[in-house]
C-alpha cells in the first residue's frame, strides 16, 4: 500500500503527459505569463492607485468649474475616462476574439471571458454618470439619440458576451461562440465613437479629437488626460488580476482531473 | 499554416459583409436616426401641421421673450430656433434646462400650429464641445473675442491655454 501512493506522487509528471499532455501543453504559453505578470503585478496595482489618486484630487479638488455648467463639469472627469475605456476594451476583445478564432490562443480565450464583466462595469458607470450629467445639464435622464443607444447596445454586447462564454459546459465552444459575438459586435464601435458626426445628436461632438487641438482648456484637459491614465491603469491591473486568477483556476482544475484519473486507475493496477 | 491563413481570410470576409450590411441599413435608415431636424431641413420639407417632431439649433440672440404667467400657471416663453441660413420660431410652456440661453444650442420636441409657430412641448438644452473655466471665458467676452448669445465660442487654439490673471478665490 506505502509503495501504491508513493508511486503516484512520483508519478504525476509522467501519468499527466498521458492523459493531460495536450492540456499541460497548452499551459506552456500561460506559465510564462503567470510569471512575467507576477513579477508586474504589484508595481502595476502601486502605478494605478497612485495615478488615480493623483487624478482624483486634481479633477474634483484643484481642476476649474465650467463657465456655463459650474461645478456639475467634473463628472465629466469619470463619464469620459469611462466612455473610453468601454470602447478601447471592446477593442482589446476584438484583438483576442482574433487571436482565439485565427490561432486558438488559449490565454486569449481566458482574458476575453474575464475582461467581459469589467467591460461592462465600466460602460454601466459609462451610462449612469451621463445620465447624472443629463438631467441637471440637458434637463433629460435619457434620450434615443444616435451616440446613447449605440452606447447602450456597447453596454448589452459586454452583458452578452460575459453570459455567452460561461454558457456552455465545453469552455472551448463557449469561447468560440463568444468570440463570434464580439466580432460581429465591433461593428458597433465606429457607431459608438462617430455618431455625434454622421447624425443630429443631443450629445456633443468630441471635445478632445487631436491632442494639439482639444476644445478644452488645459486646465480641465490635463486632469482629464491622467485620470483617464489612472482608470485605465487600474482596468488593465482588474483585467490581469482575473485573467491571472483564471489561469491558476484551469492549473488546479487540471492537476486535480489529472489526480481523479490517476485515482481511478490506480485500483485497477 | 494554412489552416490558419483560411480561417483569417473567413473572417476578413466576414467583417466585410458585416460591415457593409451594417453600413447599408444605416444608411436607409439615415432619417431615422437623426434625433433632431435643423431650421433649415424643416424649410426644405415642412411637415404638416399634426405630424410631431424635433427641432434643434441654437437659440436666436434677442429673441428671447418671457411672458409673465398667470399665478400657478407655468411660465411661457417665446424664442426663435436659428441655424444660421433660417429660423423658427417657438412658444414654450413649461420649465425650461438650467443651461437655456441665448446663443445655446437647444432640442426642442413639438408640432407646428396653423399659426406657423411651433409649439414645443419639451425643451432640452444641448451643450456644445467646449469647457473652459469662467475667467477664461470672462476674457474672451471682455476682449470681444465672443459674446455667448451669438453662438459657438472661437476655435480652441485661441483660448485653451489662455491664463488670465485668476482674480478672487477662485476655487
């Protein structure tokens, strides 16, 4: 009996290339990546607070009020970092849904299901602070214009991709499935960013187009500008965290079906 | 290898149909999404008197007239929604956004009366792209840069890194 478990324990690089080599192969890429984003990871998280923080202060305590929208302007200092970040994560997941349909990248698979959800908080926050915005400014909690439904349909396409990929008992079809919709789903993204161009909406065009030429003042554009660098900082920090979270989570799911195999087949031998 | 070169061009046909079919339905339904017509659209086709809809430009300088309500009534006021080439005028009966002035961009959802006036039954306020602090526009209307009830302010480059001297306390 003392020799039956030890073997097992002795055992387990060999028994797991049987059963779980392909599996294990797989983890190739993403060990590399647990490591090179460990090593990241504190730094990053220490850059993201400390840049918030930096950016928090200066837009709600140190930036000016608007001539006209006194202090009611600031929420802008959240709504657009905000509306930026929905749109560039939708992005990201374009690039991964990609990289999963064309190379069947695993990690990709992985940091598109765990950047789902955080995309959707963010276009969530994305809509309330300019539904805040709306009514004290435009005298309207919401509007059907071009820029607010485009943003609302960004909003249900993060909701269904997050549902979509978790869906399926096969993770693999789940991600295909969910790579499919995010794909088909980037079309709304010029619809999103040039609505407020191409039709008659209440929202306003863009204020911050080129970086030479913002109609901004520079004293509202550069608290702008970090805490757009500090929210997105900490989005990538979330969106790491999780993917990393998930890679470990598959590692223990595959070392303990790698166990349970083992275990299965050690009465018979 | 080719496997992958098959799949990437799958999806690159792909995009394209989505993304003309995409661009096709937006096109035909060009009408329907915009959220407001200009003064100008409306001269070009005017609707008929029943048929409600929405009307957005700014509001005309000086053309502004508040009536004075009876008691509990709600306010009236009259003004002229301009785009520059034509303007329409517009009674209001109601409650009007904080941000109302002359010079403002403004949405307002109603129907034409037999009268030619368009009576509004909703008045939106539409903020335009820029933000500047209020000495910086205090500036701009002292040096004759711009006056708000006009319209738009000047381009950008002339004022956003303007740094008048701050006076008070300026929070």
């Amino acid at each position: 009996m003392p020799r039956e478990t030890g073997q097992p324990i002795a055992a387990p690089p060999k028994g797991a290339q049987s059963t779980g080599a392909r599996s294990l192969h797989r983890f190739a890429n993403p060990g590399r990546f647990l490591r090179m984003t460990g090593r990241l990871m504190p730094w990053l998280w220490a850059l993201a607070l400390a840049v918030t923080a930096w950016g928090t202060v200066w837009a709600l305590g140190i930036a000016p009020a608007d001539w006209q929208q006194g202090e009611t302007v600031r929420i802008m200092y959240v709504h657009v970092p905000m509306a930026w970040l929905a749109m560039g994560g939708y992005l990201g997941l374009g690039i991964l849904s990609v990289m999963s349909l064309i190379w069947r990248h695993p990690l990709a698979d992985l940091a598109a299901r765990e950047l789902s959800p955080v995309g959707a908080a963010v276009t969530a926050l994305c809509l309330a602070t300019g539904s805040l915005w709306g009514k004290p400014m435009w005298g309207t909690w919401w509007v059907w214009d071009a820029r607010l439904t485009s943003v609302l349909v960004l909003f249900f396409l993060w909701l269904g991709h997050a549902a979509l990929v978790r869906a399926f008992d096969e993770a693999d079809r789940g991600a295909r499935a969910g790579a499919i919709l995010a794909l088909v789903g980037l079309v709304n993204l010029p619809i999103v960013k040039f609505s407020v161009d191409w039709w008659n909406t209440l929202h306003q065009p863009a204020s911050v187009t080129r970086l030479n030429a913002p109609g901004m003042h520079v004293d509202m554009l550069y608290p702008l500008l970090v805490c757009a660098l500090g929210f997105s900082l900490l989005f990538g920090a979330v969106v790491l965290a999780r993917t990393r979270a998930a890679v470990m989570e598959r590692r223990v799911r595959a070392l303990e079906t790698a166990r349970a195999r083992r275990a299965e087949a050690a009465p018979v031998g | 290898m080719t496997r992958k070169r098959r799949r990437l061009w799958i999806l690159l046909l792909c995009a394209i149909g989505v993304g003309s079919a995409t661009a096709l339905t937006l096109t035909a339904f060009q009408d329907n999404i915009v959220f407001f017509r200009s003064p100008s659209d409306i001269m070009a086709e005017r609707p008929a008197p029943e048929r409600s809809f929405r009307l957005g430009g700014l509001v005309e300088a000086g053309s502004v007239q508040r009536e004075e309500a009876a008691a509990g009534a709600r306010p009236t006021v009259r003004f002229r929604v301009t785009d520059g080439a034509h303007a329409i005028p517009v009674t209001y009966q109601g409650v009007l956004p904080d941000l109302f002035r002359e010079g403002q961009g403004v949405v307002t959802a109603g129907r034409f009366g037999l009268d030619g006036m368009f009576r509004a039954t909703e008045v939106l306020a539409r903020h335009d792209e820029t933000y500047m602090p209020p000495e910086v526009a205090d500036a701009l209307k002292r040096a004759g840069h711009w006056q708000p009830e006009q319209g738009t302010p000047p381009p950008a480059a002339t004022w956003n890194t303007l740094q008048p001297a701050r006076t008070g306390s300026g929070s």
